[in-house]
C-alpha cells in the first residue's frame, strides 16, 4: 500500500481551508492534511518543529498577520509549495517568471488534482524558488484600492478619506457617501463598482443596497432563519438584514 501524501495547508479563509480539505478528501490518492495553519506566526513555529514531516504545502499569500513570504525571512523552507491566490491575471506573471505552480481563487477540484498529478511527475525536483524576488515582483501587483472620494456641496469640492466613510448606500438610481459624522455626500459610482474600488479587508457589501465599512458596525444580532441584523452608526434609514446565504462570509470576515 502506497504512503499518504502528507500535505500542510497554510490559508486563513475557513470557507477557503474548509474547501481545500474537502478537496483533497476526494482525491484518488490517501492524504493526510497534517495541520491547517492561518497566520505566518503559527505556520513558522509550525514548520520549526514539524517541516521534515511534509511532502507538500499548500500556501494562501494573504495571512491574517502578514503575507506568506514573511514565512520565508524566518525559516528555510525546503519543501514543495503550490500556491493558492486571489491575484488577477497580470499577478500570475510573477508566478510564471518563477516557475511556481498556482491555483487562482476558489480553487476547484479538478484544478488542485491535476496540480498534485503534476508535483508528483515532476522528475527531477524543480529548481529552487527566489522566494524574496518572487515576494517582491507579486508586492507589483497588489490590488490599487482607492484611499479618498473627491465630493461636492454647493460649488465647493473637497476630498473624503476612506477613514471618515460609514458606509455607502443606494437611494432609487443615486448612490450616497454616509461618513461617520452623518454627512451624505453623491458619488459618481455604483455599488458594483465601489466593489471593486475599495478595500475588501475593510468594506463588505452587506446588501443590495449598502456596503458598509468597518468601524460603523456596533452590533450584530442573530435573526430569523439564519440571518443577521445589523445596528451601524449612524443608524441607516432601512433595516440591515444580512441574508443566510451571505451571513458566513460576512461572520468570517469580522473574525479576519
């Protein structure tokens, strides 16, 4: 009988672990996941003690207290890693410039097989990885969130910080600014766009119409049915109820 493939998965998204454990459950081939890891502080005194037990590591970049090639300015790491990542296409360039294997986010089933398939073919071992240079090439492609909104009132303009927003919200076909001193300011983009324009460690969209930051958020209650309810300041006109489907992702995203 052949030997498990024992794997390390180091990735901070449960959802995400959770997916990459159901995975590799599944894979015609035992596997043994030896821990699940969500920060470079644990992976390192992990990976001190435990490294020579790995054949294989699955690696998220982003960690809940840092980016993995943190991981690498502690320990030598010498075992084979594939990466797992949210970076858009033009971040994958680095990872080809370096020869390192990569599965984009969510990670599917027959994408992480084939990349297993691949890892064991590979014969001889791969050269070994610049892991400092590939962590400075990827720092090239980090997402560029938007820090300020440019706003009017009356005939003067006049830019608000990222750090003054409450949240935004949709009125009919107008998408308003809320900041947290209770000021609403028009801004010239939707919802689905502010999306994607900010910061996603720091702003959810919670509903159809809001997408709330961070600081605004003073209680979350349990609802009917699996939701959740909401109480921000300043308080919204409408009642924030955070459907079932979407309330794990946004319970994960408060535990980041």
């Amino acid at each position: 009988m052949n030997r498990s493939l024992h794997i390390l998965i180091i990735e901070d998204e449960i959802i995400a672990a959770r997916n990459l454990q159901q995975i590799l459950k599944d894979y015609p081939e035992q596997v043994e996941i030896l821990a699940t890891l969500r920060s470079v502080a644990k992976a390192t005194a992990w990976l001190k003690d435990h490294q020579e037990k790995v054949d294989l590591v699955l690696m998220d970049i982003q960690l809940t207290d840092g980016i993995s090639f943190d991981i690498f300015e502690k320990i030598e790491l010498r075992k084979p890693i594939i990466f797992t990542t949210a970076f858009d296409e033009y971040a994958i360039r680095a990872f080809k410039l370096n020869s390192i294997d990569y599965l984009l986010k969510p990670v599917l089933a027959e994408e992480l097989y084939s990349a297993l398939d691949k890892w064991k073919d590979i014969n001889p071992p791969s050269p070994r990885i610049d892991y400092r240079k590939l962590a400075e090439e990827i720092q090239l492609y980090q997402p560029k969130y938007k820090h300020r909104f440019l706003v009017k009132r009356g005939a003067s303009l006049f830019s608000i910080p990222t750090s003054e927003i409450a949240y935004f919200h949709a009125d009919g076909n107008l998408v308003l600014l809320r900041t947290l001193d209770n000021k609403n300011y028009p801004v010239s983009y939707s919802l689905d766009q502010l999306s994607q324009e900010l910061d996603p460690e720091f702003f959810f969209r919670i509903t159809r119409n809001v997408l709330i930051h961070f600081p605004a958020i003073k209680k979350v209650n349990s609802y009917f049915k699996g939701r959740l309810s909401l109480e921000v300041e300043p308080p919204a006109k409408e009642n924030l109820v955070i459907s079932s489907k979407k309330a794990p992702a946004f319970k994960e995203w408060l535990d980041r």
